[in-house]
C-alpha cells in the first residue's frame, strides 16, 4: 500500500513538474503579429475630422480611450468593492474625449452612434458609459454619423462645455438694438464661471448670447 502511494506522488510531483516547464515555455514563446490598420473605420475617421474642425487649437481629440484611464472607483473601505468597479470600467472605453490642449484634463466625451444595430453589448456599455460620466460629473455628448457632415452643430454642442471662442478675435453686435456687446462671466447659479455677451446699452437693452453660439445664417445650421 505504500508502494502505491508512493507511486502516485511520485507522478503528481512529475506532473506538476512538467507543467510548469510547460508553462514556462508557453510564457516566453515569441509569438508573430501584424498591424491591423488605421485605428478607426472610414465612418469613425469622417467623425474625428469634423471633430477636430469644430474644436480647433481649443481642445485635444483622444479616440478610444479606456475609461480606467479617465476615471476611478471613489475610495471605499471595503477594497474588494473598489476592485470590482474598477475591473468594470476597465473593460469598456469612451469613443472620443476632448481634452484641455495644455493640461490634458478631460473636458467632455463623446459617444458615437454608428448607426448599426443595437445588440445586448452594445446596450449595456452604454448604459455603462452613461452612467460612469453622471457619477464622474462629465458632460457627455452623444454624436451621430450625419453630423460628421455639420460641424456647426458640433461646435454648438461642444462649446456647451469648452470655450471655442477667442474674445481678442471676437466682436458681436446687439441683434436686437445693433449696439457693440460685452463679454461678462456668470458668477452664480448652474453657469457660473461661464462666459456670455449682453448689450452694451443694459439695463436699456437686455439683450444676452451665449459665449458660443453660432448664428443664425450659418449654412450648416439645420
């Protein structure tokens, strides 16, 4: 009897053996690889230039970046939760980010429908993403394929969120009275630190624009 036992851990031992000589072998083997190509598809690439038409200098465009590298679990005491959320994040990215030129600082992400048909994936990275950039308190823009061809309605979208105007370079006048407009700064309420034009002539006129807008006889606009 203790023969046989004897025998059998001799061929465990053998077994483990061999399987780490294997494993080892395996960890090390050089394997051969390719380049797949331009990172985004002919539709995405159309997206990306009229992004950038619409940001300009203002804003650094990043495509596919994985959402671990924006966000992060908030700190927990119970560690395993704080792994668990952020094994979750680290599965899925954002389409495209822009952010600030000089710091890199994330600003606003956008998420790019392609028009294809909804399957299950699909659904839940985005009810993910929707969800990580409510937490987060990031504005998310949710983009089509038509509007690789309105970078107008991009640059409004955006410039919700990133000033896309150089108020040097800029000189409005009041469509309501034609008088020239100032530049002003919210300093309360849900747009505070937000810049915006009124009328020179307040409190006469009241006349107010947004920082961004684009007007009304932009031929893009629809």
């Amino acid at each position: 009897m203790f023969e046989i036992f004897l025998v059998l851990a001799m061929l465990v031992g053998l077994f483990f053996v061999a399987l780490k000589f294997f494993v080892k072998q395996e960890d090390t083997k050089t394997y051969r690889y390719k380049a797949k190509g331009p990172i985004l598809s002919a539709p995405q690439t159309a997206f990306y230039n009229a992004l950038r038409e619409a940001v300009g200098e203002h804003g650094l465009i990043l495509t596919k970046v994985n959402l671990s590298n924006v966000v992060t679990p908030t700190q927990t005491a119970n560690k395993k939760q704080w792994y668990i959320a952020n094994n979750v994040i680290a599965k899925s990215y954002f389409d495209f980010v822009i952010c600030d030129p000089r710091t890199l600082q994330p600003r606003v992400v956008i998420e790019y429908d392609d028009g294809q048909k909804l399957h299950q994936g699909k659904i839940e990275r985005q009810k993910l993403i929707i969800q990580v950039c409510k937490s987060a308190e990031l504005p998310l823009i949710g983009a089509s394929v038509k509007m690789s061809y309105q970078v107008s309605k991009l640059r409004r979208l955006i410039g919700a969120h990133i000033d896309l105007i150089e108020p040097e370079k800029e000189v409005r006048f009041c469509k309501r009275c034609g008088s020239p407009m100032n530049i002003k700064t919210a300093t309360q309420g849900n747009l505070k630190g937000r810049r915006f034009f009124t009328c020179s002539r307040q409190p006469l006129c009241q006349y107010t624009e947004n920082y961004n807008v684009v007007f009304e006889d932009d031929p893009e606009r629809p």
